[in-house]
C-alpha cells in the first residue's frame, strides 16, 4: 500500500509541473434535433458474480432499451469497467461480474419529494432467478440513493453514493484569487445542499467573503413555483454578480434556472459537472454571456473508453461527431491559435475550427461516468480481498452461481484502496476526509450550435493552502473576459492609503475608505488598519510609505548658519577693536569719565556673549549644551550687571551735591561689588541647575514633520526660567535707574545712552518669547542665536559707537579743556 500511495503522490506532483504545457479542451456539438439536451434517466446497477469468463454481448440487451444518450453514457463506462476486469487475470481468476441495469423515471412530488413510475422494479432483487444481488450502484444523482437507500438497507443489499468533501474549500479559494467578495449562492433544499452551505459559509468566513444572497430551491414542484417571485426579487436586488449552484440540477432548479434566463438574469455561475449540461434548447442549463465556471473531479483520460463504445455500437458511433453530440470531445490545446488571434472571442471561425480539429483524441468521460467506473473496480478488489481470506468457501461452489456475504464485503469495501488502470488512487474511506482533487473549466458558446470548455487552473487539496488553486493566466487570459469584468463585491476597494471602515449594520464586505491618520500608512489594497511608523520615520503624503527621516541641526554648511556664525565673529572682531580704542585712549576724558574698568568689563563680556552665540551652531553634545546655557547665562548676567553698576556709578557722581557725602561709595568702588554679587548669585542658580537637572542632547522627533531635530535639552525647565528671569530683573533694574538718569548732564555722561541700550536690550529679548515659541526645528535655535546676537549688537553699539566716534573723528570733544570743565563733577568718577 505504501508503495502505491508512494506512487500515487510522485504522478500527482508531476502533474503539477506539467499540466501547463498539456492542458486540457473541449468541443461539443449542441444537438437539438431529438429534443432531448442531456436529459437523464435515473439507473440502478445491479451487480452480481458468476462462474467463468462472461463475453460482451451479454450485456448488450440493455443497450437496446429506451433511454437517452446520456445515459448510455453511463452504461458505457460500466460495461467497460466489467470488460476490462473479466478479462484481467489478476483481478478475480476465472470469475466474471455481471449487471443488472434498471432506469427508471423519478418524479418530485409534494409529500415524498421523490416517485419511481415502474411498476416492476424491485431494486433488491433479481425475480428471474430468486437471487440477491452482491451491491447496487445507483447514478446519476444522489436523490436515487437517498430516497431508496432504505428499501436497500431492509433487503440487505449495501449501495454506494459519493460525496464531495473538499468542494466548498476549492470554490472559496476560485472566488479569492478572483477578487470576488459579496457572492450568490443557490441550492436544493436536500441534506447534500444544506451540508454544502453550512461548510461553504464555515470557508467565506475564513476568508472574510460575504454572501449577498442565499436561495434555497424546494425540491418539490408546487413550494418551489409557489416561492418563484420572491426567489425571482431576491437575485434581482442582489449586487452580487456571482453565483454558485450546486444541488440536485433535475429538481425545479432547473426550470427556475431556464425561467430567469428567459427573463435577462444572467451571472458568472460556479457550479459543478452536474450542471455541465445542455437543456433541450440546445443551451447550457447555466448560460452566461461572461462564460460558467465547472468545477469537475480531476480525472485521467480512458484511452479505451471511445474504442470501446465504437466496438459495442459502431453504427451510432462512428465519427468525432457523433462522440461530440453525445459528450465533450477532447483535444489538446498545448498551442493555442496563431498569435493573431488574442483573444478567443476574435478568432476567425476557420482558425478555430482547424485549432479544434488539429488532434482529436476523443470523448471524454463526465465525473458521474467516471465514479461508476472506479466504483465497479472498488468492488472487484473488494471481492477479490474478500476471496483471498476465504479460498475454500468459493471453490466449493464451481460451476454454481455465486453467492457471497454482501455486508461482509461492504465492510472491506469501505476501507479500499486501490489505482485504477488511469493511474489516480481511488480511496473509497469515506470517514476520512477526502481531499479530492478538481479540474476547473471555463464554459462558453462557439457560434450557435457548438460549446467550448477549456480547463484554466485546478485545485488539489492535498497541498499547502497557498499552493492548492492554480490559475493559468494565460488561457484566463485568452479564453474569458473576466479581466473586463467588474469585480462581485460590495464595496469598492480601499486604495493603499485608506483604511476600511465597517458600516454599522451591513456585512463586513461592505464597509466605506477612510484617510490614515497622521504618520500612519496602509501600503496594500484593503487593509483594515493602517500601521504606524516607526519613531525616526515619516508618513509620505499619500500615507502609503514610511519615508526616514531628516536629521536636522543648525549646521554651519547652511546659509543660515554661516550667516549667523559671520555675523558672531564679525561683531567679536568689532568688540575686540573697540576694547583696543579704550585700552589706546584710556588716558582720555571720555574713557576715564565712565569708569574705564566697567567699561574693559562690558566688552570682555559682550565677546564672550557674541562667542556663545557660536555654540548654538552645529551638531550638539553633552559638553555643548552644558557651556550654551552656563555661559550665556554668565555673560549676559555679567553684561547687565556692569551695566548696572556703570548706572549707578553716574546716578551717586551727579547726585552727591555735599562733598564727603556717599563719597565713601564712590572711593570705596560699591559699584564694582554689584558685579560680583549680581554674578555669585548667578553662579549658584547655574551650579544648582547642573547638579540637579543639567542639559543634555535631545532628538525631537515630532516637531517638525519628517525631520529629527537635534537639539539641546534644557533639562529643568524650571531652572532655565528661574536663570532667564533673574538675568530679566537686572536687565529691568538696569534700565529703570538708567532712565532716571537720563536728564543728567551730558558732556561725559552715558546715561542716555545706558538707557537706550537697556530698552534695544529689553526689546529684543521680550520680542524673543512669543517668536521662539511659535516656531519649530532649527529655526528655534536661529531665533535664539539672532537674539543673542542682537541684543549683544545692541548694547555694543548704543554705548560704544557714540563714544568710539568721538574718540576717532572728534577728538575735540576728547580734549583736557572739555576734562577740566566738567573736572568738579567727574573727579569722584575717577
């Protein structure tokens, strides 16, 4: 057994890599003349055993009966099986089946659902000869053996009927790989059409396909004309464009199906083989202008099957053309028509016919057919097995009619295994699940009288679930239009981009497209929510791709940067060239009437408030960010502190009016003190700020969209405000003493200009919050560097530039006549 299933699985995987390159085609003529379509009669098998080889023309009575082609169809594959199989001397030795074969007419009624009209069939027993038989095979339809499968049991005769198991799974995975969504399912209202929906709906589910619309057809004639209107209105209102069929196609489905054509209703159908057939109209049972998806047990062609029927009716059968009306004839199709032809529908007739004519082989078997035949040898190797174990029981009996226990070898029957002379393993367990195997066909009109049904991909259940369906786009391509056809489904769908937003009340199918929220994106069709970017990266406009991110820091490569990095060292070379001037002229009234000291303080201190300004410029670090905020904290304390001190130095020289009075102050150099004490204070607010919470680098991944910004932490904000506001009040307490000053004399005094220098001061940096806040990235920091900047420009020029014009282009001004004038007031000064 091992070796067969080891054998079984080698072919089935060749198959696999190989049915490409030989796929498989159909033609059939519609014959309309007998009226007949593929109308069937519903047969009994009857099979029973006999001593000796049985020649063919004992079964040939039964041919002669009146039954309709397709059902002669049926008799052949049977009396082939029983050739082959009486004359294989390694299948049952010197003992031939025979059978019994009995068609009846089946009527639906209201009540029973199933009639027999034969008044003399009993279908347990042979009357001619008062002998049981061994098993009773019953075709086409299951409604034959589920209706009598009881009076089968009462007589003790087992009878066969197969299923399908895999069916529901392999339609599912056709309606996916097509996109299709919202579907239409139509059924026969029997156990086989219930187990099927419950297992198709268990399968939709997984697969998130929603069905539109569920018709179920009565098996009955009166229920199901009596529902016609309201089945009519529900396929009308439904939006689904595909429907699949399956149940018993000779109960009033059928005419249900014939009625809507009539009517214009017409969908993509997926049905089964069952439905493969041609009404006596001569059209397809399932007509549709977009073609009908079959779905057909895979099988291997019988070589022997035409020569076999042209053996046994070589008059009715003698021609491609006479197999073409009875059944699908077969061809190869590996080479489609010449590449002029693109599209199947816009061949030329000649071209396709000379394409169908190019190597016939044959008539094909139809699935019913072929189950009869594998079900005609599951019981020759169960009887076979059976006569194994019990030699000496049927030996005794030569030459007598046989008999045998039929429930014994039921028992072995149900448990066969065997490969049939095709090739494929026949497993005849039908409490394991069977993972069949299924062909699938694409069925269209050729003109008006011909069909053609091409196979476009097949389904193996065996394999991986993304391996199972295959698809061949090339004959899709060719042979359908359903690249042009829209999409079954309920709502169209979401773009990468948007995600989908179920609509309260309505199936998960249908649902409407919604934006992805900021920095999230869906980069496929459908997608139920959108995935959000990683930290350093960015949602595209489209929120279809998450695009990296751009670092970003005031870099001195920028124009912005080189321009502020100018602009610091321009005006430190400035500061450096004023404190030169002092230093040369320090013998001079207007260096010596404003305490030259103060002044050699102020533009130290300017120069290091121009040169912190360069540490805001480039790539961070930890050192960086702690010398930023220290020494611009120290300088500028340092600046308005001396600036402070140099106001009240001018405030006590004019206001001491008795001499002696304050004198001490002045002698002493107070106002010197005020730096210091201004700047210790400073010192222990910046020493508590980097001992508690220093600052440190930081990425800003949110502030500016799509960039990093590198910039440097504050750390504790609350130790920054407490700094900036401390250096706020002696920049105020500066200005305000200045401004009261302002009236004083002013040969050698600077209050005015001490206090013009406060407000440019005050200005800039109460100007600096509202603007530093209400921008984002670098441009923070350029806003910060260029307050710096100016306010540093600001005090440097409104103090100094009066002073360095006078020294330089009016040293009149700059004279000892001048100095003695005004010797009283500024001799304290000095």
């Amino acid at each position: 057994m091992f070796s067969l299933i080891f054998i079984f699985w080698f072919l089935k995987i060749s198959y696999i890599f190989c049915h490409l390159s030989n796929p498989r085609c159909f033609w059939r003529i519609k014959d309309t003349k007998d009226k007949l379509g593929d109308k069937e009669t519903y047969c009994f098998f009857s099979i029973s055993a006999k001593h000796g080889y049985i020649r063919n023309d004992y079964f040939s009575w039964n041919l002669d009966k009146h039954v309709t082609p397709k059902t002669n169809h049926l008799i052949f594959s049977v009396y082939l099986a029983l050739e082959e199989i009486n004359k294989n001397s390694h299948i049952l030795p010197n003992i031939s089946l025979v059978v019994n074969i009995e068609c009846v007419l089946l009527k639906y009624g209201e009540k029973t659902g199933l009639g027999l009209k034969h008044e003399e069939f009993i279908p347990n027993y042979y009357c001619a000869n008062e002998r049981r038989y061994l098993i009773v095979l019953t075709a086409p339809i299951w409604a034959v053996s589920t209706k009598l499968g009881p009076f089968l049991f009462m007589s003790r005769i087992p009878e066969i009927s197969p299923k399908d198991t895999s069916l529901p799974l392999a339609m599912v995975s056709l309606v996916v790989h097509f996109r299709w969504n919202w579907i239409g399912v139509i059924i026969t209202n029997d156990n086989h059409g219930i187990q099927f929906l419950s297992e198709l709906r268990g399968e939709t589910q997984k697969q998130i396909v929603c069905l539109s619309v569920v018709i179920i057809i009565q098996t009955d004639d009166i229920t199901a004309y009596k529902e016609y209107h309201m089945n009519y209105n529900k396929i009308v209102m439904s939006s689904a464009k595909v429907v699949i069929v399956y149940g018993d196609h000779n109960s009033p489905i059928k005419f249900v199906l014939f009625l809507w054509k009539s009517q214009g209703i017409f969908r993509i159908w997926v049905s089964v083989s069952q439905f493969d057939m041609i009404t006596p109209l001569g059209d397809f049972m399932l007509y549709s202008a977009s073609g009908t998806l079959i779905f057909s047990h895979q099988q291997s062609e019988l070589s022997g099957f035409e020569k076999f029927i042209k053996t046994v009716k070589p008059s009715n059968y003698s021609s491609e053309f006479s197999f073409a009306k009875l059944w699908w004839t077969y061809f190869r199709c590996s080479s489609l028509p010449p590449s002029n032809c693109k599209k199947l529908k816009n061949c030329p007739t000649k071209t396709v016919f000379r394409w169908l004519f190019m190597t016939p082989l044959g008539m094909a078997m139809s699935d019913t057919c072929y189950n009869l035949y594998n079900a005609i040898y599951a019981v020759a190797h169960s009887l076979h097995e059976m006569l194994l174990q019990q030699v000496d029981t049927w030996s005794e009996n030569a030459g007598k009619e046989l008999e045998f226990d039929s429930w014994k070898m039921f028992s072995i029957l149900k448990t066969m295994q065997f490969v049939n002379p095709a090739g494929d393993l026949v497993n005849m367990n039908q409490n394991l699940k069977q993972e069949r195997e299924y062909d699938i066909f694409y069925i269209m009109d050729f003109q008006k009288d011909y069909g053609l049904k091409m196979k476009i991909g097949k389904f193996s259940g065996h394999l991986p679930s993304h391996q199972q369906l295959y698809m061949s786009k090339e004959m899709i391509e060719w042979a359908t239009d359903m690249d042009q056809i829209l999409p079954s489904i309920c709502s169209m769908p979401c773009r990468p981009g948007l995600r989908k937003s179920p609509q309260e009340g309505k199936d998960i199918c249908c649902f409407v497209c919604n934006p992805c929220p900021e920095n999230e994106i869906s980069n496929m069709t459908n997608m139920d929510q959108c995935v959000k970017c990683p930290e350093d990266q960015y949602a595209n406009e489209d929120h279809t791709l998450c695009l990296q991110k751009i670092v970003a820091i005031l870099d001195y490569r920028d124009p912005l940067g080189k321009a502020l990095a100018g602009f610091a060292l321009c005006f430190c070379v400035i500061t450096s060239g004023v404190l030169c001037i002092f230093l040369k002229h320090r013998e001079t009234p207007i260096v010596k009437a404003n305490n030259q000291t103060l002044s050699y303080v102020l533009l130290i201190s300017l120069i290091f408030c121009f040169i912190c300004s360069l540490l805001y410029i480039g790539h961070p670090t930890i050192v960086i960010c702690v010398l930023q905020q220290s020494t611009f904290a120290i300088s500028f304390t340092v600046a308005a502190s001396t600036i402070l001190a140099k106001t009240i130095t001018v405030v006590l020289a004019f206001k001491v009016t008795v001499p002696g009075r304050m004198r001490w102050l002045l002698v002493a150099g107070a106002p010197k003190y005020i730096i210091l004490i201004c700047t210790m204070i400073q010192l222990i607010l910046c020493g508590v700020w980097l001992g508690t919470s220093p600052p440190f680098v930081d990425a800003d991944l949110h502030m500016v969209h799509g960039h990093i910004i590198i910039v440097c932490n504050k750390g504790s904000v609350i130790a920054f405000y407490f700094v900036l506001g401390y250096m706020g009040s002696i920049a105020l307490a500066s200005f305000t003493v200045a401004f009261l000053a302002r009236n004083l004399p002013d040969t050698f005094n600077e209050a005015k200009l001490l206090t013009f220098s406060m407000l440019v001061f005050c200005s800039v940096w109460v100007t600096f919050i509202p603007v530093y806040y209400s921008t984002k990235g670098k441009t923070m920091v350029a806003v910060e560097v260029f307050c710096i900047l100016a306010s540093s420009a600001g005090l440097l020029l409104c103090i100094f530039a009066p002073k360095c014009y006078n020294i330089l282009l009016r040293p009149g001004k700059n004279s000892s006549h001048m100095f003695k004038k005004l010797h009283a007031k500024t001799e304290n000064i000095i």
